[in-house]
C-alpha cells in the first residue's frame, strides 16, 4: 500500500515515530509530508525509509482562517496527486485538515491526537471553535488515535467522535535500548533531581520551585538540574535561582540520557499531557518519578512503589512527596527505580505500541 504521513514538524517523526516510519517502509510505500523548514533534516528522515514531500502553506502556531484554506487545498492537491491507501496525520492542524481533504475525497484517515492541549483544557471560545473543527473535519476518519483514556473519554463525552472511531495506544512507547536500564546512581549521600520539559507554567514549574526553594532550606545534600528551553516569562526566574545555586540549568540537550543517568529521581508535575515521554524515557532507564495525578502521567508509575503522584496545581503536595523520596532508605530508592524498568517493559515497550498501530491502522 501507499501510506501518506502528514506532520507539522520533523522532530514529531524523528524522535517519537521513527521505528513505526521504519516498520511501515519494510511492506509499503510511504511518503511524509512537512513544512518546507523541516528540509535540513530531510535526509535523516528519508534513512527511515520513507519519501519526502513539502507544503507550503503550514504556520504551526498562527491562527489565520485565509492561510488555513490553502492549507487544505494544498493537502487536497497532494491526495490527488499521491493518491495514497491511506492517510496517517499527526498533531491538531494536520489532523483536522487532513482529515477535512481525505472526507472530500473518500480516502481512509487516521488520526494521532498527542494531547488535548491548552485549547480543551482552559476551555472557552477557543475550546468551542477547536471541538466544532474536530467534530466536523474528523467525523469520517477511519480512527482516532490517542494517549490516554482521560484525553479520549472527554471527546467521547463531548459526542465528538462515535466510541467505534477512538483507540488508546500507550502514547508512543519508550525505545527500551536507546533507554537503557542503567544502574542507580551509588553515592547515597547525594539525592539529584531532574526536571526536563520546557519551563513553562503548564508543566508545573512555579510548583517546582516553591517545592525546591523549600526543601533547600532543610537538606543540603540535594542538586536540582533543569534541561529544556524557557518560555520568556521564566528567564529572570531561573537566572536567578541559579545565581542563588539552587538549580543547575543545562538548556536544551539533544542527548538527555546522560541526564537521567545521573539522577536519583526525575520530576514533573504538569497540569496536562498526552503522554509523558520523559516520564517513560526516565522510568526506562530505571529512575523513580515524581508526578502528578492526571491521565497522561499516572499511566507512567506505579504508585508508592516506582514513584510518587502528586495532586496537580498542589505545591505543598508535591513538596511533600518530594521530601518523602529524599527519606527513603537508598535501597529502597533502588528498587524503586527497578520497579519503573519493569513497568516500561511491561507496557510501554515501543515495538509493541509499533506492533498495535499499525494492526489498528490494518496494514
């Protein structure tokens, strides 16, 4: 068959879907469409397998009805021009008007909703606009793919999808070679937290720092190390933490293992996700977590047992589990970070999510 991936930016196929890209391209023909700014890292992308096509007319972040319609357009001339089996898209843009171009032309669409995202979750005109778009562009889609059951029972509440058209994968899965389990740090005296998102308020970080701040006026054996960009709002705020030595803050690393390695336990106490892959990446490489109750994060741990849950938006809580970790017996620490090896293995193996999606896809 012809399979037809849309996507907005490489780094959604490069890093999450690369070992799917290679699965498919062993029995089809696939062809990836992206934005022409993904040209530089197109010849990565074709080792995968696949051929590559760009559109022209694809601003991830602007919301412009005119520039919309071309989009839509130019995705309908390539379904034309391609004339795919079928039609895999990723993240919210491609989803809606891909799947808008595959309705008008009566070709199989299957859809990967990451996360609801800022949009459902802060509810308002934009929810409204973004539900009605999804309703009406996706009601014909073969299926809808998610990363959680909290993500899919609230479209299904919502009646924009018939519960025959949504499926729950475990996100992407976790590579469990390229995360390899890794023996748990042995200085015993030393506990080394680790945070990797982007430092932004809806991944929990203004909870973080209350928690950090709090908890270094009590231990002064402990390092907290930040990777990943900053949203503008935060610069000042981790530069002067870090000025206070209270953080270490590497910026963005291509390469974040030696980072889990090193740590004792990794910390994320977002307000939404579609699935954590940090989460899954850490637990994998066999690191206890810290994190909050919410679909999309909990999936990751087990309770009390390979990590703590935090109640979302709650600072004291996650202080509290926090402080909890740091007086845990070293041991205990240890089997800890076995426990969530084992949970990876069990349930978030990549080449088992590869295996199911494309048996729900029917290839």
């Amino acid at each position: 068959m012809k399979i037809l991936i849309l996507a907005n930016h490489y780094l959604t196929l490069r890093v999450f879907r690369r070992e799917l890209i290679q699965k498919l391209s062993e029995s089809h023909e696939v062809i990836i469409s992206l934005p022409e700014d993904s040209k530089e890292y197109m010849d990565e992308l074709r080792s995968f397998g696949a051929r590559l096509v760009y559109v022209k007319n694809m601003d991830r972040r602007a919301i412009n009805p005119i520039e919309d319609l071309k989009l839509i357009s130019e995705y309908k001339r390539l379904l034309k021009e391609e004339k795919p089996d079928k039609v895999i898209t990723y993240t919210i843009k491609c989803n809606i008007y891909g799947a808008w171009a595959c309705k008008s032309q009566k070709i199989p669409c299957y859809c990967n909703v990451t996360g609801l995202g800022s949009a459902f979750n802060n509810g308002g005109l934009l929810r409204f606009v973004t539900s009605k778009m999804y309703k009406y562009s996706m009601n014909k889609v073969e299926k809808v793919f998610f990363e959680n059951k909290g993500n899919e029972q609230t479209v299904l509440d919502m009646k924009l999808f018939k519960p025959s058209q949504t499926y729950v994968l475990n996100g992407a899965g976790v590579n469990l070679e390229k995360f390899a389990f890794t023996p748990y740090p042995n200085d015993e005296d030393k506990i080394t937290f680790l945070f990797f998102a982007r430092i932004m308020k809806e991944k929990g970080v203004d909870e973080l720092f209350y928690a950090i701040e709090k908890l270094r006026k009590k231990y002064n054996n402990l390092q907290f190390n930040f990777i990943g960009i900053y949203e503008d709002e935060y610069e000042e705020k981790v530069k002067e933490l870090q000025s206070k030595g209270l953080i270490k803050y590497f910026g963005f690393q291509k390469n974040v293992v030696p980072f889990i390695q090193e740590s004792n336990c990794v910390v994320l106490p977002s307000y939404h996700e579609g699935m954590a892959n940090t989460l899954l990446e850490s637990a994998s490489v066999g690191r206890p977590i810290i994190t909050s109750d919410i679909h999309g994060c909990k999936e990751a741990v087990v309770d009390k047992k390979s990590g703590y849950l935090v109640k979302v938006q709650d600072k004291e809580d996650l202080y509290i589990k926090m402080k909890e970790f740091i007086n845990l017996p070293y041991e205990q620490k240890v089997e800890m970070g076995k426990l969530a090896r084992k949970h990876m293995e069990d349930n978030f193996d990549k080449n088992d999510v590869v295996n199911e999606t494309i048996s729900a896809i029917g290839l």
